[in-house]
C-alpha cells in the first residue's frame, strides 16, 4: 500500500488569524521550531502562509514594527499548492519537483487540514533516493544547469 499524505502531515499544525502581528508569529515559530505559519480564517479556509523569511523581508527590512504588522497583510497569497490528505506521497514529491516548493497545503474541500513538507517526506522513511531527487528538482535553476 502507497504510504498517503496524511500519514506524514504535520498532525497538530500551528496557525493563525489574519490579525495575529509579525512578533507572535515569530515567537510561535521559534516556540515550535517551524518556519512557517498557515493563516487560516475562521471557517477554516486558508488565507496564506507567512514563512520566516516573510518575517525578514515584509517587516525587518523594511524596518517596519513587527507589533504593528498583522499576518494577513503579509502573508503570501499566491503560488499555494495544494493537495488531499488521500493522496500519496508520491504524488506530493511529483507536485513539490514541478512546482518547485518545499511544502504544500493539504486541504479537504477547500478547507485547510495541515501542511506537508520535503522534511515530513524524508523523516517518514520514503526512498532517500527520490527525496534527493526531489530536493535538486527544486533547487535547480538555469543558473545552475547552464554552462558560462
């Protein structure tokens, strides 16, 4: 039997509302050691991610107060992959290599379940090989695979 998505997701995944500010999210990272938060609604439906690096270039560089900048005005919108619990894992290092992300948001109609990432792949006991695989997949650019 295929190993499924949902047997490698995050199984308490954190989140927060639009309203949370940048400095609790970056305490609820550092207190969970995770990189990313889901900002999901109250129905559930997902509004964005906001990763570290959000963190570092929305509200640090920018010099802005990370106790003034609410998530939902940060949070990444665009380019969110996501996939069924039901589906294999396979499936998900197929989607994270085309799309080239580290992670996808694992949802059931249309409602926000969880998230996947290349490490819950790895951990889980998946072939090495095609984690690998993945792993350059996504890394790769023209600037690395073109000669000078």
């Amino acid at each position: 039997m295929m190993t499924q998505v949902r047997d490698v997701m995050a199984k308490e995944p954190k989140t927060a509302g639009p309203d949370m500010d940048a400095t609790n999210a970056a305490g609820l990272m550092a207190s969970y050691d995770i990189g990313v938060v889901p900002i999901v609604e109250e129905d559930g439906s997902l509004l964005g991610l906001v990763t570290d690096r959000d963190l570092v270039l929305r509200v640090l560089a920018d010099r802005r107060d990370p106790t003034s900048v609410p998530l939902g005005e940060i949070a990444t919108r665009k380019s969110l992959f996501t996939i069924s619990p039901d589906a294999t894992v396979a499936e998900a290092q197929k989607m994270m290599a085309s799309n080239r992300v580290k992670r996808l948001i694992v949802t059931d109609d249309d409602v926000f379940v969880s998230v996947v990432s290349l490490g819950d792949i790895a951990q889980s006991g998946e072939s090495m090989q095609e984690v690998g695989e993945t792993v350059r997949e996504i890394t790769e650019s023209p600037a690395t695979t073109e000669g000078p």
